[in-house]
C-alpha cells in the first residue's frame, strides 16, 4: 500500500509548520511571482518529493552502494540517469548533486585542483557566486580571472575571453550565467577553450529548462562538462546535475561522491526522474515557447525601463532603472507593496553597491506555468512598470494583480 504526504497528520503533529505550508500556498496565490529561478512543480513531482524515499541510505550508485537494501532506489536512479541523458543527449549523467551549487563544486573537484587558473563571468555582470566571486569557496580555492559584458552591446565580450585565454592559460573555461538574458555562443567558447587546451564548462543553471524543451540550442554538444539545477525552467525539484562526456564520467562521479556529498537524496532523485519525464513530453516544448514568447512580451511591456542588451532570447530580463532615478531595492520594496514578487539585480557597470543596485531581474517560468500568455503578460509589464514608477498606486496595482492571479491559480488545478 502507498504511504504518501497526509496534510492532516502534519496539522495534528505540527500544526505551526503546517500553518507555514499554508500561509506559502497563500502568499503564492495571492501575488505575481516574477523571480527567474522559481518555479511551480507538478503535483508529481510534490508526491515523489514528498515520500518515505527520503529515508534511504544509498551512499554509492546504482548496483555500487554502501548501504544495503538499495535495489528499490537504484531504479528510480537509473531511470532519472536515463531520462536526463536521453532528454539532453549527453554520454553521461549525474543526478545526485543537492544544488547547482554542489553541482559546481564536484565539476570544479572533476577538473581541477586547488590553485589552478579557471576562466568565468565576473558575478557583477551575471556570473554567479560559484564562477570565482571572492565570498565563494570558487574564488578562496581557485586563481580566478573573470570577463564581462561589453559596455556598447551588454552582450558578452568573446574578444576579452579570448584575449584572457590566451594570455592567463586556465585551465577551466566556465560559460553560463544567473543573470544574462541573451544566448551564449558555445561554440565560440568551445574554440577559445580548444585553443588554449582548457576544458569547457557550462553552467546552464538557469537555462537548462529551456534547452530541455527545445527553444534554445543546447550547451551539451559543446562543453565537457553541464552543470545545471532541476528546480528552475525545467520546473522539478529544487537540486543540481552534471552531464559529461563519456571520458570524465568517472571523474564526475567521484566528485560528487565521495568527495563533495554522502548519502543522495533519493526522494529528490526520484522526483528529478518525474521532471525529466515531464520534460521529454511534447507540452513541455510548448512550454519552453511560451516562456520565452512571455519574457519578449514582458520586456516590451515595461514602460520607461530599458531591458539590459535591448530585450531578451530566454526566459529572463535584466531592467536598467536608472533612467526613473529609483534603485533596485527600492523597486523590489514598490514592487512587493503592490503584490508583485521579484528581485533586484546589478545590470552591468552598476554605479551602485551589490545590495542596492540599478536594475530588476524578471523572469516568465512561474506566470506560464499557471497558464499566463502574451495578453496576461502585456498587463503583468504594465501593472510592474506602475507598481516602480507610482508608488502610490500600490493598492490598485494590488487589486488588478489579485484579479490576474485568481485566473492563474497554481495548484488548483492539474499542471
Ligand atoms: C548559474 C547558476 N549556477 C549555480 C546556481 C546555484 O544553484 P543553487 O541555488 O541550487 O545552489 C545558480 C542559482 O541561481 C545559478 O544561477
């Protein structure tokens, strides 16, 4: 018989953390959720997340473990190693990071060695903590030179990359971005990195939803290694991956066990294998295109802000604020007044510090998700550009946001 997540015991035994799960379900119907790297998953992939998975012990992997009692386990593993190198078509896949985090850390422990020279995106012009910013165990472990976006174009400068390569010689070349709303040219990197004898990888974290539905090209093809996580567009639980080719498989695998992480997460491992599957179906394409056809319409919609690079390829934009004379942070506060969830972000050159900022970052996977379209985002860009630059129209913002999402409600009904 199955045991699954019974809401009513965890009101009996806990009622303060089920007040908690309420209060989340409410405070997410009850506002826009415009923040790049959230999602809604599939009350599948919940179910998986949620079951008696979670109590195994399978240090090792499929058929190698230390624990015994994994052959139930092994087959939610294999299946979710399968899909994802199905889905992405890659030689080889690791699906038991926790994080992308974790996932960078055991790519980073594959290929290099304390000390060594890697090549990433500078964090304040999109790259991400993990890619060598200084608070990081990336930037204390590893000699990190950073490139950037050109100022004219906002678009990354492969001149620089190149010019850097050539000259500092790392090791590692990191491509990948948390906040850059254009395509990246892997094969350009994979020419600069073939040139200087570094391995390529792309930390596709953000976009690795969109590669899965076929709306943009994939990095697979082009980098040694991918790291990603599941919880962003690709909309399953939140966690990490890596794909590789077929020669660093073992390393991979090393890297993230035994030297990065223990026992997997098997109940999180099981719902990757349910997005996965998810992901393979034809609606998810259908999907993929309408984030991005969301994310074009949002950007134009935006009255008086100017989308970073001129518009966006993905499922994501950067808004430069300082046209209006209002900072990041006091967008967001406007923004969250007027019941309107999103982030301030550094655009590149940001004459303001990391925790202020001139810019927003917005992004459409949730808004589709609950079945929002061209139409719904045209107002949704509307409702957010009144919400930043008339503040005092807050409630009526707030009002028409509530009409918008009682329309749209996540998990009312089927996905
Ligand atoms: C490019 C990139 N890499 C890695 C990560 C880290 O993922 P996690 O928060 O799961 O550790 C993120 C998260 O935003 C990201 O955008």
């Amino acid at each position: 018989m199955y045991y699954g997540p019974d809401f009513g015991a965890l009101q009996r035994e806990d009622p303060e953390i089920a007040q908690v799960l309420l209060d989340e379900v409410d405070r997410v119907r009850g506002g826009l959720q415009l923040i790049a790297s959230e999602n809604f998953t599939s009350p599948a992939v919940l179910a998986a997340l949620g079951s008696t998975l979670t109590n195994k012990y399978a240090e090792g992997y499929p058929g190698r473990r230390y624990y015994g009692g994994c052959e139930v386990v092994d087959r939610a593993e294999r299946l979710a190693v399968r899909r994802a190198t199905t889905l992405f078509g890659a030689d080889h896949a690791n699906v038991q990071p926790h994080s992308g985090a974790s996932a960078n850390l055991a790519a980073y422990a594959a290929l290099l060695q304390p000390g060594d020279t890697m090549l990433a995106m500078a964090l304040p012009h999109g790259g991400h903590l993990t890619h060598g910013s200084k608070v990081n165990f990336s930037g204390r472990w590893f000699d990190v030179v950073s490139y950037g976006v050109r100022r004219d174009t906002e678009l990354i400068d492969y001149d620089e990359v190149r010019d850097l390569a050539r000259r500092r010689r790392p090791k590692l070349i990191v491509c990948g971005a948390t906040a850059y709303p254009r395509l990246i040219d892997f094969g350009i990197f994979r020419g600069i990195a073939d040139e200087v004898g570094a391995w390529l990888m792309a930390d596709v974290a953000h976009t690795i939803g969109l590669m899965a539905a076929g709306t943009i090209p994939s990095a697979v093809p082009y980098a040694d290694v991918v790291t990603f996580t599941t919880h962003k567009a690709l909309r399953g639980p939140r966690g990490g991956g890596i794909l590789c080719t077929a020669e660093l498989a073992a390393k991979v695998d090393r890297a993230v066990f035994p030297f990065v992480q223990g026992g997997p997460l098997m109940h999180a491992i099981a719902a990757k294998a349910v997005a996965f599957g998810e992901a393979m179906r034809p609606e998810f394409a259908d999907y993929g295109r309408r984030v991005v056809e969301n994310a074009r319409t949002l950007c134009e919609a935006l009255e008086g802000m100017r989308p970073v690079s001129g518009g966006t390829d993905t499922h994501l934009a950067l808004i430069d604020l300082r046209a209006l004379g209002v900072t990041g942070a006091e967008a967001e506060r406007r923004c969250a007044a007027a019941g309107i969830t999103l982030n301030r972000n550094a655009i590149p050159y940001d004459p303001e510090p990391p925790a202020i900022t001139s810019g927003l970052r917005v992004g459409t996977p949730c808004v589709t998700t609950q079945g929002m379209g061209v139409e719904e985002l045209r107002e949704v860009g509307t409702l957010v550009s009144r919400a930043v630059r008339y503040p005092e129209t807050a409630d009526e913002v707030r009002e028409r946001v509530s009409e918008l999402v009682a329309k749209h409600q996540p998990y009312l009904s089927e996905l």
